[in-house]
C-alpha cells in the first residue's frame, strides 16, 4: 500500500452516537441539491431508519440524484420491501449488494459483505464511520446504549471519496442491464477549502485493499 496521500483545507466533525450522527446527516440530505449517495451495512425499519428514509424521499423528490447502496445481509431482515418500494416510488435508486438467496449457506463468498458505512452530498459533505443506519438505543437483542462514531468531513478530500463510491456503483449497475443508462453521476464542482484539518482517506474493502486500514 502506498504512503496515505493527505489533503488540506478541511473541516472534520466527530459525531458520538446516532444523537449526534442522525440529525446531521438528515440535515445533510435535506440541503443537498444535486445528489446524495449512501452506503450502509445495516438500514433498520425503525425511528433512525424511518428518519433517513424519508430525508432521502424528499431530497429524490425534489430532483436530487439520490442512490442508496445495503448490504444483503446486514439488511436482510431489517430493510422491508415496503421501505425500498418507497424509495423507488420518490424516484431514487436502490442497489443491495450480494443480495441473500439461501438463509442457511456457508460458502466463503457469503464472508464478503459491504460493511461500508458512507455518505456523500454534493461532492463537498461526507459522513464516514462506524454507523449504520438504526437505533442505538432501541436496537432489538442488544443491551443499549450502542456506542459508535463517525465523521462528518466538508472540503476538497471528499472529492477522493467520489470515485469510491462511484466504482462500487458502477459494478453494481452493471448487473441490472435496464439502469445501465443512469451509471453516471452528476457533475459537480470541486470541493473549495473549508478549513484548517489535514486528513486522508484510507480504504478497505474485501479486494484490493484488505490491510490497508491496518498498514496505515
């Protein structure tokens, strides 16, 4: 793994928790003007999970490019056909990664999950961290509080984001031969400076970059 590239002129907000997490990210949403794009391992049918889905019907529904990416097993349960219908309805877009076909299977392929918990606005907003979208505090078979974190970052190291997510995208649209058409995503400007923090992005993934949080 190459040396981590860092980039200047951020700004970084430590988010403790889903009371810190969830109403930024729904502010987010709701001020976003040309796309959102989200990736979570787990979108629970509860108050956190309603929360966001509806932030991003609105953001669609007002002619926002708005893609949604889960993980099929980390939402088998938890992500209702009625929650995904909804999206689709307010015209967003809705791709489940590895999607589960056999409920008891242990082929090794099975190991390789998208635990990805990222969120892009813009082109200038993104929240990265430990976070899926459900409840901390009313998660059911969990003693809460679930404590976690995440990071809300505005400024030009977002723009290293933006390929990342749109590889992932770009292979999952390919598997759907009728959204092959809607691959791209819109162009946006690049992110200006928007504070003083030096920070890097450091990917991991199942693939290409399995130790490169741990190398770093």
């Amino acid at each position: 793994m190459p040396a981590p590239r860092y980039v200047a002129g951020n700004f970084i907000t430590l988010l403790k928790n889903g009371a810190d997490f969830f109403p930024a990210l729904e502010a987010a949403i709701d001020a976003a003007q040309t796309e959102v794009h989200l990736e979570t391992y787990i979108f629970a049918n509860d108050t956190a999970g309603q929360c966001i889905a509806a932030a991003l019907r609105r953001a669609a529904q007002r002619n926002v490019v708005v893609r949604v990416v889960i993980d099929g097993f980390g939402s088998r349960d938890l992500f209702p056909a009625e929650m995904a219908d909804a999206l689709l309805h307010s015209g967003a877009e809705v791709f489940i990664y590895r999607q589960e076909a056999l409920q008891f299977s242990f082929r090794r392929h099975r190991l390789r999950r998208m635990h990805r918990k990222i969120a892009m606005i813009d082109g200038h907003t993104a929240f990265i961290g430990g976070i899926n979208i459900i409840d901390d505090i009313n998660t059911p078979h969990h003693t809460p509080p679930r404590y976690d974190y995440a990071v809300k970052l505005v400024g030009p190291l977002v723009q290293e984001l933006r390929p990342v997510v749109h590889r992932l995208w770009l292979m999952l649209s390919w598997t759907r031969v009728r959204v092959r058409k809607h691959g791209m995503f819109p162009r946006v400007p690049p992110a200006p400076p928007r504070g003083t923090h030096l920070a890097a992005l450091v990917i991991r993934d199942n693939l290409r970059h399995r130790d490169d949080s741990e190398e770093a």
